[in-house]
C-alpha cells in the first residue's frame, strides 16, 4: 500500500526501488539482523517523509471534517471543544486510519485528554487561557539524562571536550525548544549543569596537594583550601561548596554557553 501511494507520486523506477530496498533491508537489533515484514526503521530520516505520504489521506479527511489539527509523521493531536466530542472524533478516527489506511492505532498511546496533560514533538501547554507553550516533563527529562551522560565523573575525557560536547548538544536542543516558554527551566539548568562541571572538576583533583594548588590559583583564602582540600565528602557535595570558587565566570571563560542567554538571544 505504501509503494502504491509513492508511486502515484514518483515516476522514476530507480527511485522507487531504492525505497523498496530501503523497506527490505532489515535492522540491526542487538547486533543481529532482523527481516523487516512491515512498517519503516524508525530514526532514519525517510520514515517521517514515508508517514506523511501514508498519511496525506488523514489529513485531508479532518481537513474536510473543519478539525483543527496538527500532524507530524504518525504523531497526531487534535483539537475539540469538548471530551465528548474527543471520544466521539477519536472512535471515527481510529475507524477510518485501521479501515481505510489499514494501520494500526496504538492505543496505549492515544488518549482524549486535556491539552496540558499531552505532549507533542516534546511540547506541551500551561494551562491558561493563551494556551502558553512549555516543555513537557518527559522533555525535561531526557534533557537532564543527556547531561549526567556527558558529565558522567567516571568518563575519561578533558574538561574542554566535555564542555564542547555540552555546547553542541545543548545549543542545539534550545534551538528546537525556542518556542516554548522556558526561561527559569534554562536558568535552573544553567546552575545545574555548572554543579556538574565542578563535580567532575572535583573528582579530577584526586589527591590533597592538588586540590591545594588549584584552590589557591583560583584565590581561594587559604585556611579554605585547607579545609575543603582535606575534607571527606564527596565530589557532588564539595560541588556546592565550590561555587564560590568556581562562579559563572569561570564557566564562561571556559567556554561553556548558557542556556538562557541563548534563549533570550532566540526569543
């Protein structure tokens, strides 16, 4: 059905074997190649492009119904005055995308619920009545696992690489996230991350004397460094203490980027 659709399209033979060979070749699943009977590897960036082709009737059917919608690849909210007007599109959606479409709706998935209880795209609301863009918890989330993964203390990599490695990711993710209403989450995230750099800054300083050399060239009075040099706690503790030693400043110098400055940049 899906070769059938693109075909309407595209009339170059070679093409639509390319993507019949594409749909053929399998995935890797634990290092052993899989068939692929149905559907499209999910991450490649020919699957949201083959969805929307699928798709296209779907939109053009609640188009024609005057609902208001919004769609990308198989990710689809759409928007009524009520919960039962909810129930009622999603069962004559659900009938028209397993019938006509022969898909298959994942009902785990779907649900007829409150704008600010769904995301989308890693969107969601606020709940007023301007309808403010946020980001979703679930977004927040994957933000922060991303960052203790690139500043893991056990990984064996330079402090310059690691903040260049945050700056790209970091950069980027505000970059899509621009549009939701996000300043105290970057400035939140901006402390946070910097409490992580000076984690991993700590656990790199391992021995007594040189915690007391890096102390003092950052000015720290000396009883201070004695003390904190010689303390017992651990890395993510003594990150907070050093916050006076190790200010924003430091970061900025070191190359770090701040998400809200950016943020404000992009707004």
């Amino acid at each position: 059905m899906l070769m059938a659709r693109v075909a309407k399209k595209v009339t170059d033979k070679r093409v639509l074997k390319l993507i019949r060979a594409y749909l053929n070749a399998g995935v890797m699943a634990d290092g052993a190649l899989e068939k692929t009977e149905e559907g499209t590897p999910q991450g490649g960036p020919l699957s949201p492009l083959l969805a929307n082709i699928l798709l296209d009737d779907l939109d053009k059917e609640l188009t024609k119904r005057g609902l208001r919608f919004v769609r990308y690849a198989d990710d689809c909210n759409i928007f009524v005055a009520s919960k039962r007007a909810g129930q009622r599109v999603m069962e004559s959606v659900t009938r028209f995308v397993e019938g006509k479409l022969k898909l298959k709706v994942n009902r785990e998935k779907s649900a007829v619920d409150r704008p600010w209880n769904r995301k989308f795209l890693g969107f969601s609301f606020l709940r007023d009545k301007k309808a403010t863009i946020r980001l979703a918890p679930q977004t927040l989330s994957r933000v922060k696992e991303k960052v203790r993964e690139l500043t893991n203390r056990t990984r064996s990599i330079s402090m310059e690489s690691r903040i260049t490695k945050l700056n790209q990711y970091l950069i980027g993710w505000i970059g899509y996230f621009r549009l939701a209403s996000a300043k105290g989450h970057c400035e939140k995230l901006d402390q946070w991350i910097r409490r992580r750099l000076r984690m991993c800054l700590w656990k790199q300083w391992k021995r007594v004397r040189t915690r007391i050399r890096e102390l003092r060239a950052l000015r720290v009075p000396e009883w201070a460094c004695l003390v904190m040099a010689n303390s017992r706690r651990g890395a993510w503790e003594m990150s907070r203490n050093t916050n006076n030693a190790l200010p924003t400043s430091y970061w900025e110098a070191k190359g770090l980027k701040s998400l809200l400055t950016r943020y404000l940049e992009l707004c």
